[in-house]
C-alpha cells in the first residue's frame, strides 16, 4: 500500500494545480462563490498532499535519484526550487486564506498575486519531480 503512496501524491498536486487555475478562471470572471469552492479544493487536495507525503517518508525513507545522466542537473534543479517554494508557500497561502476569511479583500487580492503562482509552481514541480524520480 506504502508504495502507492507517491502516485497518490502526483495526483493531488495535480488535483491542486487544476484547481487553482480553475478557481483563477472563476475569480476573474466574477464567480465568486466558484472561486471559493475550488480555492478550498486546492487548498483541500494540497494538505492531504502533506499528510500524504509526510506518511510516506515517515515509513519509507527517501527515494534516490538513480539515473546518472543529462537529466540528474534538471531533477535537482526542479528538486531544489520546488522544496524550497513549497515551504516559502506555506506562509503566503495561510496569510491568504486567513485574509480571504476575514474579507479582507485587497490584502487577499496583493498576497494572492505572489501566492497563487509560487503555489502552482510546486504543485506541477511536484508531478515534474514524481514522474522523473518514478515514471523515467
């Protein structure tokens, strides 16, 4: 069961990613209500991501990055930026959310200018960096 577990995890960041640019749509054509559900998909499908991901490495341990050839600089190109924009996200998609519940619109709006592509940026790196260190 354990080994299906990084596949699990491609799909919600993927789920994430399709969310967020879906919920974008929605607020930029004025569907507010829309926006809404799907920004609590992303953020839903983002967490049990981590519940996810933590389990994994808990009972598993890390994964090595077996190939030695042209695509071992790009794995930890993609590796390095994604880890290190996932927990400079953390911050910015809870000031966010918490902005967005207190309706605290025109801060939501300024940190969700940052927050939304830094956070799509590790959900689609998080596929990138499945699919290379399992599927290549």
């Amino acid at each position: 069961m354990i080994e299906k577990l990084p596949a699990l995890n491609a799909v919600l960041n993927s789920l994430s990613a399709l969310c967020l640019c879906s919920g974008y749509l929605a607020i930029r054509r004025g569907r507010r209500d829309l926006h809404i559900r799907l920004m609590v998909g992303a953020l839903s499908a983002s967490v049990l991501f981590l519940v996810s991901y933590l389990t994994y490495h808990y009972l598993h341990g890390s994964t090595k990055y077996s190939r030695h050839d042209g695509t071992r600089p790009v794995y930890f190109a993609i590796l390095l930026s994604h880890t290190v924009l996932a927990v400079v996200n953390v911050p910015l998609v809870v000031m966010t959310v918490v902005r967005a519940a207190r309706k605290r619109f025109d801060s939501h709006r300024r940190i969700a200018r940052w927050a939304l592509p830094v956070w799509l940026y590790v959900s689609v790196t998080g596929v990138l960096v499945y699919l290379m260190l399992y599927r290549l």
